[in-house]
C-alpha cells in the first residue's frame, strides 16, 4: 500500500515513513526536500497519484512543538 506522508523529512514525519516500511508498506516523503509545496501545490498531485492514504504530518509537528512549549 502507498502512503504518502507531507512533512515526512521532519521529526516526526520520518519516523512515520521509518514505521510503514519496518511493517511492509511504502511510506512516500512528500516535502519541500522532494519537491512537494504545500503552500502553493508545486508537485503535489504526482505525490499523491496512486496513493491509498495521504498524511499528514508537517503540522502535527507544528503542533506538538506548541504544545510542549505552553506545558
């Protein structure tokens, strides 16, 4: 199964992408790194062609920083 994952070079986007693979599935990093803009949608859509899921994990990070910092 292919999974793409937005932010999927940072913290915890890549350990995501580490976690797909160890469990048999294709974990596909969509980021500024491999020329996916969320922001403006430069190359998204071939990130996400012939994906059955897309996550995302670029703001979960942003989240969970907030979160650990107003703790």
């Amino acid at each position: 199964m292919r999974i793409v994952v937005v932010g999927g070079t940072g913290l915890i986007g890549s350990k995501v992408v580490r976690r797909l693979g160890e469990h048999g599935l294709e974990g596909v990093v969509a980021s500024l790194d491999t020329g996916v803009n969320t922001l403006t949608g430069e190359g998204l859509a071939d990130a996400v062609a012939r994906a059955a899921v897309v996550d995302e994990a670029e703001l979960a990070q942003r989240k969970h920083l907030r979160v650990s910092r107003n703790s």
